[in-house]
C-alpha cells in the first residue's frame, strides 16, 4: 500500500493566469461559473461505494476544548517536522458543501435513494416512472439533486469562492513565523512543512503557500496540464472536463529549450472515482508523511482510501508496517529526470538496505465533527468547526491577533502577480 519510488520526479509547474494570446484554443470556455459549480459532483461516474455517509456530529465541551487545543499546540510546538491533512470540511465556511457530512453531497444523495427505494418497493412511483428501472429513476435525479445540493444557501461558484480562516492559517504557519516579545520574527521554527489536500475546490492555491509545499491528490479544479512537459497551467476559470480528458487548449509553455512551446494538448487534473492517483504528488505525501513527527488530519473523513491511511505514518508502528525506515527521505522532488514519471510505484531502490536512527513520532491528531475510521489509535481528537480550532491554536502559538489581516480577493491583479511565481520552489 505504501511502496514508493523514492526518487521523485519534478515537473515544471506554472501559475499561469491570462496569458494574452488569439489562439482561439487558449481562450477560457464561456460558461456560467455557477453551473460549473454544481456541476462538479454531476461530472462523477456513479460509484456505489462512497462510504459512511451522514453520520451525527459531535462537539466536546467548552472546558474540553479548551484542554485539547492546548495540547494540539504543545504538541506542534514540540515537533520539529509537521505535516497537514485537508479535506472538504475545511472548505464548508466558504460555501463549499461536504460529501458525507448531515447535508453533504453524498448524505442527501443516499437519502434520497433510500426513499425512491420504498416507494418503488410499494408501487408508488409516478405514473410516468413505473416503467423505468430503478437505476433509471436515480439516474433521472441525479442532476437536480446534486445541483441542489451544492447551490444551497446560495453557494458561490469555486471561482468566487475564498479561502476559510483555516485555508489562510495554514499558509501562515508553512510561510511565517510568530515574533517573540520585542515584535521580531522568531526564525527559529515553522511550525508547519508540508499540507496534502484531497480538496479540489483550488482554495490552497489563492493563499500564499507555495506549490512545492502542497500535495494535490485528486485536482484541482482550476488546473490543466501538459501530458508531455508536465507544466501546470492554473487558470482563473474551472475547468469543465474530468478525469484526466483533454480540454481543448494546447501547451504554450514548457518547451525545450525552456520558454518555447511544446504543443501538447492539455488535460485536466480532477480525478473520477477510479482514476489513479498523481505520482508525483502522491509520492510526496509517503514521504511527506513518513518525515513527518506529527501528522494534523483536519476536516476529513479519513474514508477515502489510500489517502485516509497516511495519517497512520504519524505512528512509529504505522512508519515501520509501511516499511518507511527503507526510504530514503532525504531525496527532493526535483532531483530526476522528468522520465522517471514512468517507473511504477511499487518498484523499491535497488541497493543495500538504510539503518537509519528510529524517528520520534508523536502521532497523529483529528479535528473533524464525525467520527473516523482512525479515531481509536490518534494521540487527540478534537470535535469542533476546523476554523475555531486553527483561530484559538494561532493565539496558542503566539501569532498576533493581526496576523490574518491579508485581503484576500480574488481578482486580475492577485492572478497577474501569480504569473511571477512560476517555479517558485522547483
């Protein structure tokens, strides 16, 4: 399940934004944001098996609480190598409606499925369904069920979408430091490495951090990328394809020699239900998560699998079942050559086996409102809303009441600077 290539590949990866160009297939495709919105589940291939869905949510205790996100900051302050877990809870706050939560995607679709189920059981459907298969009365609903389900409330498409406090406070802890009483920055420790993300609601992305310090597991739903150089091109639009299918648009960038044009055909990077995961990014994770001393799982489930299981590298037997003290944690991505992409993930370096010291670990920690299938062997659980964990764990870490001051609008000039960004880190 683990088995990794330990030498990660790199790729170029672009911020790339509005590039002024009359190619009639580089111009963003003329649909209306919100439909493409709620339309993001709609594009799913049916999968039965989603998992546990609509379980009840649970809060601790004022006093609780309060212990617990004292702990969660003792913790990170005593690790020196910390890594982060998202998942759709984070992004809630924002408009973004969850998959399995009490009105998540899923909930009201299984919801809705079991009603349609009884009333075909008694003979009660519609006159102008009593012909069509089961299949074909849940299929026939679909569409509106899941266009309802994201629009409630009024939800913003992804492109108006902002990224929540918890969004803006993980880019704080991987990009700065809080400052010590004579108001200098303590340069001393970061308290946070690396954020996986199975979101992609591209939310990460209009913060700050650094594409090198996030993995993206299943897209993003702003992104397209060229097959052939691997350049990332991130547009200020969805991308209305899904799993992995060509989006009409061609490679402007990433040529050899660097600047010139490829020419492949771009694809986007959102997964359907049985795609594979990125290697690169997936590798990453591993490794991400295997460095890792403590491992903060926030606002996921832990249900979709294999992401779910890296929380369990956070563990010193988890590290060693998964064979971790084999690898070679040192390598960076961007330290081979592009083709190595192709080697298979279960492929193991050649070569005598690493002694290396055994790590410290401090676990794993879960701040969700359900219940998990990784509750019973994490160091905390925390049952409260992410965004009022990460506001009171800021204060606990001596960040500045001032330090979410950042406007975070999402307009032509935050795109235009992200042009400038391109490789940042590579």
């Amino acid at each position: 399940f683990f088995s990794i290539v330990l030498s990660i590949t790199s790729y170029h990866r672009c911020r790339y934004y509005n590039k002024p160009t009359n190619h009639p297939t580089n111009q963003p495709p003329l649909h209306n944001c919100n439909q493409m919105s709620a339309g993001y589940a709609e594009r799913l291939k049916e999968y039965p098996n989603k998992g546990k869905c609509g379980l009840p949510e649970n809060y601790d205790t004022s006093r609780s609480l309060s212990s617990k996100i004292s702990t969660l900051a003792q913790l990170m302050t005593e690790s020196s190598y910390t890594v982060v877990l998202t998942g759709a809870g984070i992004s809630t706050s924002a408009g973004i409606p969850d998959f399995r939560g009490p009105n998540g995607i899923w909930t009201r679709e299984q919801q809705r499925l079991k009603l349609l189920s009884k009333k075909r059981k008694r003979g009660a459907a519609a006159e102008g369904d009593r012909d069509d298969s089961l299949e074909q009365l849940q299929q026939k609903n679909d569409r509106g069920n899941k266009q309802r389900s994201v629009n409630q409330g009024g939800s913003p498409s992804f492109v108006t979408a902002k990224p929540t406090l918890t969004h803006r406070a993980l880019a704080q802890l991987v990009t700065t430091n809080p400052k010590n009483n004579d108001n200098r920055t303590n340069s001393n420790h970061h308290h946070l490495q690396h954020i996986i993300t199975q979101n992609i609601d591209g939310l990460h992305g209009k913060t700050p951090l650094p594409r090198s310090q996030l993995s993206i597991l299943h897209g993003d739903i702003f992104t397209e990328k060229c097959p052939l150089c691997h350049t990332e091109y991130i547009r200020n639009y969805e991308i209305s394809t899904i799993g992995l299918q060509p989006t009409g648009r061609h490679c402007t960038l990433g040529g050899d020699p660097p600047g010139s044009s490829c020419h492949g055909a771009l694809i986007d990077t959102l997964l359907d239900w049985e795609d594979a995961l990125p290697e690169v990014d997936w590798e990453k994770s591993q490794v991400e998560c295997a460095k890792a001393e403590l491992i903060l799982c926030l606002g996921t489930s832990l249900r979709i699998e294999p992401a779910g299981g890296l929380c369990q590298l956070g563990t010193l037997s988890g590290y060693l079942d998964a064979g971790a003290d084999e690898w070679d944690l040192n390598d960076d991505a961007g330290s081979s050559d592009g083709d190595d992409t192709k080697k298979k993930k279960t492929k193991k370096k050649k070569g005598r086996k690493r002694q290396q010291p055994q790590p410290k670990k401090l676990g794993y920690v879960i701040v969700n409102l359900q219940e998990t299938p990784y509750d019973d062997n994490a160091t905390l659980v925390i049952r409260a809303k992410v965004d009022d964990v990460m506001e009171r764990l800021m204060s606990k870490l001596g960040y500045d009441s001032d330090w979410d001051s950042i406007d975070y609008n999402v307009g032509e000039e935050e795109h235009e600077q992200g042009q400038k960004d391109k490789h940042e880190g590579e």
